[in-house]
C-alpha cells in the first residue's frame, strides 16, 4: 500500500514538472516578451523598496524596531510572497474563469488534486523576481545588523520561508473556495491581499484589533515578522515565533477542508 502510494505521489509530482516544463517553453517562445514582464517586475519590486527606504531613511527606528530590523523583515516577507506569486494566479481568477465559465469540469475531468491542477495550469515566473530581491534585502539588513547565522537558523529561515508560503497559499485557496458557493467575479480577494503589505512591518505598530486580525484571522504575521523575531534577538515573542509551521500547518489544513467541502458542493454550469 505504501509503495502505491509513493509511486502515485511520483507520477503526480512529474505530470506537475510537466506542467510547468510546458508553460516555460510555452512563455520562452516568446521572450521578448517574457524579459519585459521580468524587468517590470523588477522595476516595480524595487520602486516599492525604493518608497520603504525613503520612508524610513530620517527616522532611525519604530516602536522600538530598528530601521535594519524593519528592512530585514520586509525583505523575508518578499521571498515567500514571491513564490505564492509564482503559482497564485489562478486563485485569483478562479470564480470566474472556472466556476462561471464553467473550466472546473474540465479540471474533475483529470484524476488528479484539483487545487493543485488551478494552481500548475498558469505560472507567473517573473514574480521569483521578487523573492531574489528579498532575499537580498535580508542579506545586506542582516549585515547591517552585524548579524551571524548558524546552520540551525539557516534552517529556521527555510522552514520560514515554505511556512509563509503555505499560508499565503492556504488563505487566499479558501477565499477562491468560497466561488464553489457564490459567483462573484471579483470576491474578497483584493481587501485581503491589500493586508499583505500590513504584514511586512512590526505587528506591535498597529492597533490590538489588528494585531488580532494579523495574527489569528488572516495569520500574515507569521510569513514574517514571527519568524524574524527569532534571527533579530527578541525573544519575548519566542513562542509565536514557534509556532509559524503550525500555523502554516493549521490553515493548510482549513484549505483541505474548505476545497474537499466545495467540490463536493460544486454543479456543472451545464453549458
């Protein structure tokens, strides 16, 4: 039985690396273009860190956060967003290209997870432009900081990065899920990427009631700010810090439940 399942879990995993080896030469062919989306991604990405250093350039902390700790945690928040950007893009035309259009009959079609058929049918490949970006931030912040990683917070910092990556995933798969119970073109996608940006700075700056809702409701404050706390030395947040996997874990596992529940709900257009 185990061996089944480990040989099925390798023919997924192919036909998902297929999926992706097609879309890349599909974008390759036209590269022109492709060169010109990665460069506006990068001019954008660095516009928007440009804005950040500005901002913060006359003043040399923030509730009791250093400008450097600020960037470091800006710059790890990039690199997970960057790779939810990679595969997302789907999510957020789901209701509409696939429940109102009626594409999803085509995804139950293939005897494969369907979440993961939305998410490997379309790639937006410039957005790793941002992750390396990030990650560059983070390095030239932590030198700032005079910091030294050993091998365990090398470690921690991956472990950081795939769990803000799942929560990005989780939150914004359980919105799309709620297309499986109301057509809406547009649903409440936007409010709540528009709380991303809330989540790249200290959570101790903003009001209790949104320090509730960035921590427990829509959990952005673990894809960075808990996860740094660890690598910057504050640890009176050691056990949020902790307990960003499990987080990750926890709303990975309300994605399971919210799709399973909607594709059990879901009826064909019938067009």
């Amino acid at each position: 039985m185990r061996r089944s399942n480990r040989l099925s879990m390798r023919r997924d995993l192919s036909i998902f690396g297929a999926y992706f080896a097609q879309f890349l030469k599909a974008r390759l062919a036209y590269r022109a273009d492709f060169f010109a989306e990665v460069g506006a991604t990068v001019l954008g990405t660095a516009f928007s860190l440009a804005f950040v250093l500005v901002l913060f350039r006359p003043i040399e902390g923030l509730s009791g956060w250093g400008r450097d700790e600020i960037l470091f945690i800006y710059g790890l928040s990039m690199v997970p967003y960057g790779l939810f950007g990679t595969v997302s893009w789907n999510l957020y035309e789901f209701g509409d290209r696939y429940i109102i259009e009626g594409n999803f009959d085509r995804v139950l079609l293939r005897p494969l997870n369907s979440f993961l058929q939305i998410l490997f049918e379309s790639f937006r490949i410039q957005a790793l432009a941002e992750s390396v970006i990030g990650l560059i931030v983070v390095s030239l912040a932590a030198v700032s900081l005079g910091l030294s990683f050993t091998v365990f917070d090398l470690f921690w910092l991956l472990v950081a990065i795939v769990s803000g990556t799942v929560i990005f995933l989780s939150v914004f798969g359980a919105i799309a899920s709620l297309s499986f119970h109301f057509e809406d073109r547009i649903g409440i996608a936007p409010p709540v990427f528009n709380l991303i940006t809330a989540g790249r700075y200290p959570l101790d700056i903003f009001h209790p009631a949104v320090r509730f809702l960035l921590r427990w409701i829509i959990p952005f404050s673990f894809v960075a700010f808990y996860p740094s706390t660890r690598l910057l030395g504050h640890p009176e947040f050691r056990t949020l810090c902790a307990l960003s996997p499990l987080v990750a874990l926890a709303f990975l596992f309300v994605l399971w439940l919210a799709w399973r529940f909607g594709t059990r709900r879901y009826s064909s257009t019938g067009s």
